[in-house]
C-alpha cells in the first residue's frame, strides 16, 4: 500500500505543474491588471506604475512570468500609496522551494493566507461531505429494494433536480426564505457576535443553509450511484443464496449487498471532495463564510496573480489527496483488491 500511495504522489507531480502552467496561461489571458488596483492613488505617476510594473516582473513574456513563479524572484520594495514607506511586493523563492509568493493586495506571504483559511473550508466542505454520504446511501438503498415504488420515483426524480439546481440559486433563496422572512437562520458568517467561539451549536445554526447548499448535489449522486450498484448487487447469485438460507431481507440488503455497492461509492469520494471544494468558492461567497473559496473569488477580483495561483495550487492538492484517498478506499472496500 505504501508503495502505491508513493507512486501515486509521484505521478501527481506533472498533473500539478500541468494544472499550474494552464492556470497562469487563463490568469494572464484574462482582462486586468493588478497594477490599476495597487496604484489606485491618483497622484502616482506613470513612470511610478512602469517601475512597479518592471520590478514586479508583470512587463516580461507570459513563460517568464510563470518561471519566476516556480523558482522566484526578488523581494520589491516600492512607494505606492505615498506614504514614504515601502511597500513589498513579489517572492523570495518561488514554488519549487515552498514558497508561493506574496499576496499584491494583502501585502502578506500566500501561504499563510491560504492556511489561515482552510480549516473553514474544511469545515463546511467536510460536514457536506459526510451529509451526502449519510442522507444518500440509505436513499439509494432503500430506493434499490423498492424498485418502482412511490419512494423509488420521488427519490429518482429529487436526485435530478438536486444536481440541476445551481447553488447559488438556491443559496439566495434559502436566504429569502429562511433568513429574511421566517428569521429561523442567520443570514452570514460563522458565529453570533458577543458569544463564545466554543459555543457549538451557534456555530451550527449558521452552517446549515450553507452545508445544505452543498451536501444537496452529494446526496443527489450518492443516492443514485448506490441505487444503480444495488440493483446490480441483489441480481447476484451471492445474495440469492443468501435469501435462500432464511436470512432477513434487512441482514441480505445491509450485510451483503450494502458492502458490495459501496466500491464504486468509495471510488466517488476524492472527484466529490474537488467538486465540493469547487462549489464552496460561490457557496462561500453568497453567506460570506471566511474561507478559501471567498478568498480566491476576492482574488480574481483584485487580480491578485499570486494569491490566486497559491489558492489554485492548493486547490489541486487538495484534489489529487482525494483521488488517493478513494484508490485507497477502493481497496479497504474490497479485500480482493491487492495494489502492489
């Protein structure tokens, strides 16, 4: 197992720098320039905006850009807002050595940016997550063993409009409904302000709207895929055998068949942890959760290059940890499955 973990992180290794590359390639192709925003200061002259411009390497061929990227450049010091202070701009060693640049709007290295944000973003999309997995098995299954039931075509037809909703869409409306008419649910943020930060169930009164916008597509796909493999499963000569020794249908549906029908499930986990992670840059944004997602969208707002290739790194990180995770899973699932 360790020896496929190992191969597996370094086969990541040019599906990263790949990620990287066509992301710097689309950040630069974009309209904007970090420049009109870090010299908003209208009595900074033009020869001031080319000097910043040069010094932060933004006048050099897009590849050069992106080298300086991964292996670094120069710290900048330069007085932008006139205060006869200078500000710093730019990186020290660049991602080959661990550094991922500091952020032009934020004045403040990306990596710590970054890290001071995950842990909330892991918390929301971490409880969707296991949301999905709890609400949308049990759907799946019992929708599998009541085939052509009344609950079978209800939960059929709610898996389709769960993955059709757009989030933000619904987002907006839960907000409306639950938070501006019926005052049930706050509207924003983590906590009530005033109140201990330990206080958890404050903490979950403002996760819900959010966790639900985000669990909704989850359970809408889990609850299919487990309806599909448990169809598949209860036709195998395994379960019939099973029925035929006198066993109940709950010790048939949850003892054998459950089992079987989660492989391709455990194989769901990591794309479903990166959509989640994707889904939480708008989720994030509508009920201003200070996460990483708000913080890449204020990013790509600012233009802020190195803040939003250090959100996009870690972004594919993230990503590719759960790919690994499910093979993993697949083989906890399936002890017949030896990766060597």
């Amino acid at each position: 197992m360790g020896k496929f973990i190992f191969r597996r992180l370094l086969q990541a290794i040019p599906t990263l720098f790949g990620i990287t590359l066509i992301s710097f390639l689309l950040i630069q192709a974009a309209p904007g320039d970090p420049i009109t925003f870090i010299t908003f200061n209208p009595d900074i002259d033009r020869e001031s905006t080319e000097k910043l411009r040069r010094q932060l390497g933004l006048d050099q061929p897009v590849l050069v850009q992106y080298v300086y990227w991964l292996i670094g450049n120069d710290w900048v010091h330069i007085d932008v807002d006139g205060d006869g202070e200078g500000d710093v701009y730019g990186t020290r060693r660049g991602l080959l050595r661990g550094d991922l640049g500091v952020s032009i709007q934020h004045k403040q290295p990306v990596l710590d940016l970054i890290l001071s944000r995950i842990p909330m973003t892991l918390r929301l999309t971490l409880t969707a997550l296991i949301v999905g997995y709890l609400v949308g098995i049990p759907i799946g299954v019992y929708s599998a063993v009541r085939r052509g039931s009344g609950f079978d075509q209800i939960a059929r037809v709610l898996s389709v409009v769960g993955n059709a909703l757009p989030g933000f869409w619904l987002g907006l409306i839960m907000i409306m409904v639950f938070a501006v008419q019926l005052r049930w649910l706050p509207t924003s943020g983590t906590r009530t302000l005033g109140l201990e930060t330990s206080d958890i169930f404050d903490q979950a009164k403002y996760m819900i709207m959010p966790v639900t916008v985000l669990a909704l597509g989850g359970i809408a796909n889990v609850s299919r895929f487990m309806r599909t493999e448990t169809l598949e499963v209860l036709g195998q000569d395994y379960v019939r055998t099973a029925r035929a020794k006198g066993l109940t249908d709950q010790r048939v549906w949850w003892g054998h068949a459950v089992r079987n029908a989660l492989i391709p499930i455990a194989t769901f986990l990591g794309p479903a942890l990166g959509g989640l992670l994707a889904g939480a840059v708008i989720t994030e944004t509508i009920f201003a959760w200070p996460g990483m997602g708000r913080l890449y969208v204020n990013a790509v707002f600012q233009r802020d290059f190195p803040l939003i290739m250090g959100s996009v790194v870690i972004g594919a990180v993230l990503y590719i940890l759960g790919l690994i995770l499910s093979d993993v899973l697949y083989a906890v699932v399936d002890p017949r499955i030896r990766l060597s």
